[in-house]
C-alpha cells in the first residue's frame, strides 16, 4: 500500500494551504504576502545554543505584555500567529464533533487549520457591507466553540464595528470564544480591542511579529487572552515552540528603540499607502479601492485578471482574490518601499 493510502483520510482529501510563498512567481518586486520591504539589524548571542530555550521566554513575554497594556500572564508567544490559531483549535474543539465559525472572505488559515484537525468549519459570510453578520453569528453560537474575525480583515481591510462585536461577546459569553485577529493592527492601532480584555474572559487576540514588526521570517506571534484560557493553551503547545534566536531577536524588536524603529516603519508604510489610493484611483481601470486599514491595498481593476498579467509580466507579484465571493477582479497589493510602489505605478500608466 502506498504512504497516501496509509495517511488519514481527511489529510489524504486536503489541498495544502496556498501561501503566498507557495504559488510563488516570477519576478523581483514581491507585493503577495503582506511582508514589510526591511526588517531592520539585530543581534544574536549564540554560546548558549547548547540548551533547549524556555517555552514561554519570560523577557519577550513581558516586552510584549508592557506593549500590549495587558499582564503577562495574559500572553503566549508562539511560532507565528498561525501557531497560536493552531493552538486554540487544538485546545478548544473535539475532532469530529465542534466547529469553529469564519466569515468569508478573511484570512485563509482558520478553516485550513481547522480543517487539518478534523474539525468543521461553519461560514457566515461577511455582510455587503463587508462587516461580520453578528446577528447570522450569535444564531449559531451553539454550534460553535470559537468565532474567527479578523480586524483589520486579511484581504478586505474593512475594521470589525465595535458595537457589534460587544453584542457578540456578551452573547457568546459560556458558550464560544471570540477570536480576533489583529495580525495588522499597529498600522491602525487606536482600533485595537485589547482593552476589552479586562472584561470579557471570553476574548482571544491573535498578534503578530510578521508585519508591522517586518519579522516575518522568524516566526513570532502571540495569543493576548484571559490568564484562564492562556492556561489551558500552555497544556497543549509544544515543549520549546520558540528557537533561542527567535526569542532573542523578539526582545530586541519590543524593546523601546525596537518600537521606536517599529513606528516609523508604520508612519512610512501609511504614507505610502495613502499615496499609492490617491494615485489608484486616478485611473480608469481601477473601480474600487477597499479599506486602507493594513498595510496592502485590495483593489478592484477593470479587469483583474489581465492587470495580475501585466503586473507579473513587469516582475511585481501580487496576490490575486479574483475568485473570492464578492471579489471579482480583486487584487491585493502589499505596500512595500516607495521604489516598489512606484513600479507598480508605472505598469498601471504604462498602457493606459
Ligand atoms: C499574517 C497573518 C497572521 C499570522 O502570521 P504569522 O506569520 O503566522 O505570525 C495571522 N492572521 C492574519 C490575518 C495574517 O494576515
């Protein structure tokens, strides 16, 4: 019998999630995935590789707790924010039996990694306003353990309303946790909903070091919940889930002079980003350009497809959502540095 009829049956009916990474592409100007266009210097002490690192390294815990406005005993770090998404399925929902709910379109790795775990995925998809149908969700709080949103939302920008997600928590609470990923929230942080942690021990908050931070390489993210629930999530992760060097790197990147250079990367990319709209929308084959919360752009063109073709055919890779309900001819552009966003600029008036 071959291996593939030997591997679990949902793994064998499994299409792996497609990175960015994954469906690569030609060309030298990479706008797919959201990564920072710098990542900045650090420094790396290695005469203690001999060891094994601590799970949970105390100084990137309280650097990112002091950052966070919230105790360290409110925080997990783990390898990436995916990780901790992982986790929390793993922790949270019998294989075969719970779900979890998403609203589509967002970010691609709730239902992957639920999906590798057996565990079904309930979709209540986004408003046409693009907002989380709260009332089509709190419907369905019984069939679910955990609710993904994700604000900024992963490829839309659009913020979650923060009356709606108060009425979803005070319904959910003793039935689901509220999960909400702010992978992109530093671009836009006066829209953080860590606060409300204080009062709902049924919110999760999905961080990472992957964008604003510019790390996306050393896979660092972190889970912000009441100390109950971070609890229950240390039984299940794994022994040494964060490399030496990561924690290192971690601490240098949270601590004040790390934000500092942090702050200036969101300033810069801000800017960039509120540029490269205005110029967008100056041409006629751009129909839409979506929320400028993150640090990309999703943007209808006129078509999409030929202007993916175009765009690839200049060497900028970009990420296209074309066949996403509700985003035909969508594509999202990572805001890199300004000689990236002025390539893509001149392929749009190039052949107008
Ligand atoms: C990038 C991203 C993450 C996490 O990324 P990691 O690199 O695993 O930390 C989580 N959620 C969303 C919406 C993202 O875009």
């Amino acid at each position: 019998m071959s291996p593939t009829l030997l591997a679990r049956a949902k793994v064998q009916q499994l299409t792996p999630y497609q990175s960015a990474r994954r469906i690569g592409g030609q060309g030298h100007i990479w706008l797919n995935a959201n990564e920072a266009a710098d990542s900045g210097k650090f420094n790396l002490d290695c005469e203690r590789l001999n060891r094994y690192p601590e799970c949970q390294p105390p100084q990137v815990i309280q650097a990112y707790a002091a950052y966070a406005g919230v105790s360290p005993e409110q925080v997990l770090v783990s390898r990436g924010g995916d990780e901790g998404i992982e986790l929390l399925i793993r922790t949270f929902c019998e294989p075969g039996e719970d779900r979890i709910l998403i609203s589509s379109p967002t970010y691609g790795m709730y239902a992957i990694s639920a999906e590798t775990n057996g565990v079904h995925v309930v979709d209540v998809p986004l408003t046409a306003e693009r907002q989380p149908d709260f009332d089509g969700i709190i419907e369905r709080l019984d069939e679910v353990k955990l609710v993904f949103l994700c604000s900024p939302n992963n490829p839309t920008g659009d913020l979650v309303n923060r009356d709606g997600l108060l009425r979803l928590l005070n319904a959910a609470r003793g039935r689901a946790l509220v999960v909400v990923d702010e992978a992109y929230i530093e671009f836009c942080p006066e829209h953080s909903q860590a606060a409300l942690l204080a009062d709902y021990d049924n919110l999760v908050i999905i961080r990472t070091l992957s964008k604003a931070f510019g790390l996306a390489g050393i896979r660092c993210g972190f889970t912000l919940a009441s100390p109950e629930v971070i609890g229950l999530l240390l039984k299940v992760i794994a022994p040494y889930p964060v490399a030496e060097p990561v924690a290192q790197i971690a601490a240098q990147a949270l601590s004040e002079q790390g934000l500092v250079l942090m702050r200036n990367r969101v300033d810069e990319i801000n800017r960039l980003k509120d540029e490269l709209a205005r110029s967008l929308l100056q041409h006629q084959q751009v129909r839409e350009v979506f929320a400028p919360n993150g640090n990309y752009l999703l943007v209808r063109f006129s078509p999409g497809s030929e202007m993916f073709a175009r765009m690839s055919r200049a060497g900028i890779i970009l990420r296209d959502f074309a066949s996403r309900p509700g985003l035909s001819d969508c594509i999202r552009i990572t805001i890199g540095n300004r000689a990236e966003m002025d390539a893509v600029l001149n392929v749009l008036q190039k052949e107008q």
